[in-house]
C-alpha cells in the first residue's frame, strides 16, 4: 500500500511557511524601518518570538537535519545583523543578535520536542 500524501504535503507547507517567515524577517529587517510590524511589545520581545517561531518551523519541517537547522537560523540571525550595517539607516547590534539566537534555540528546542512525541 503506498504511503498518504499527507506527511508529505505537511512537510513541504511547513517547509513553505519557515522560508516565507524567514525572507519576510529579512526584507523586514533590511528594507525600511516603516516596513517592520510594530506589535506594542518591545522589540527585543519581538525579535525573539519572531525567531522562535523561524526555529520552531524548520526544527518541524527539517525534523532529521538539527545540525543543519541551528547553522541556518543562528547564521541567519548573524547575517541578518551583520547586514544591517550595509542598509541605510539600520545598524546591527550584538543584542539584537543574542535576543535572535536566544528566540530561534527555543524555537529549535520546542521543535525538537513535539518531534519526538510524534516519534520522528
């Protein structure tokens, strides 16, 4: 009997939905200041939750790459402010990365966790 289509149709929306947030964080991070969301928390908060929630959709689109997915959403947080620098009007900043890293670990973590209850 084949395998359902459905594993695998939720695995490439899930893979869709951590690269749409994560070039929509960038084009936000990078583009204009006026583009950025602005939630009524601070924006440390929302660099956090932001990355937490990019850490938590590759961990569950990528379920057997770990290594893969901390290199990916780490360096992309580094990158990203890294690449402030080059952006009018936007400067990267130490604790805007750490806020990042420390957002997309728990993002990982919670990933990792919901993976092994469904046993992959």
């Amino acid at each position: 009997m084949p395998a359902s289509p459905a594993p695998a149709l939720a695995t490439l929306v899930m893979r869709a939905a951590a690269w749409g947030l994560l070039l929509a964080v960038l084009v936000m991070t990078l583009g204009p200041i006026g583009l950025r969301p602005v939630t009524g928390h601070s924006a440390g908060f929302e660099r956090f939750a932001a990355f937490a929630l990019i850490g938590g959709l590759f961990g569950l689109a990528y379920p057997r790459r770990w290594l893969v997915v901390l290199v990916l959403v780490v360096g992309s947080a580094a990158a990203l402010e890294i690449l402030q620098e080059l952006a009018p009007g936007r400067h990267g900043r130490l604790i805007d990365f750490a806020m990042k890293a420390a957002g997309g670990l728990c993002g990982i973590v919670a990933a990792a966790l919901v993976n092994r209850q469904a046993g992959r």
